[in-house]
C-alpha cells in the first residue's frame, strides 16, 4: 500500500484500514507459529503497512492540534 492511497481516505477508512492490517498481522504470526506461512517477509510487509497507516493517523492529529492553537 503506498502513502498516497492512504493519504485519500477519511479519518474513519484510516482506522479501519489499520484494524484490518493488525488483524492481518495477528493472522500471519498464528501462521508463522504453525509453520504455515509461505513468505515470511509478508510479516515485514505487514508491519510496514501499519507504520504508514499509523504515521498518516499522527500526521492528521498534529495538523488538526496546531490549527486548534492558533
């Protein structure tokens, strides 16, 4: 997933988006666990994915706290 895909959706596809990339994450290491996962640099890719998501989330709750200060 790239940055700006993420950068087009809502606040609410935001969190979404990162609620269904944990629980991919928690599916991929039940996965590693068993012995069942095929490509283990899908569990980095994941990681990733939720870092982006995450520092998309951040970057909206900084511009919305400075344009409170004002």
């Amino acid at each position: 997933m790239k940055v700006e895909e993420i950068r087009h959706f809502s606040d609410e596809e935001v969190q979404s988006e990162l609620d269904r990339l944990h629980r991919h994450l928690f599916d991929l290491r039940a996965q590693a666990v068993t012995e069942k996962l095929e490509d283990p640099s899908m569990l980095v890719k994941a990681k990733r994915d939720i870092a982006r998501v995450m520092t998309i989330r951040r970057e909206r709750q900084l511009s919305g706290d400075a344009g409170r200060k004002s």
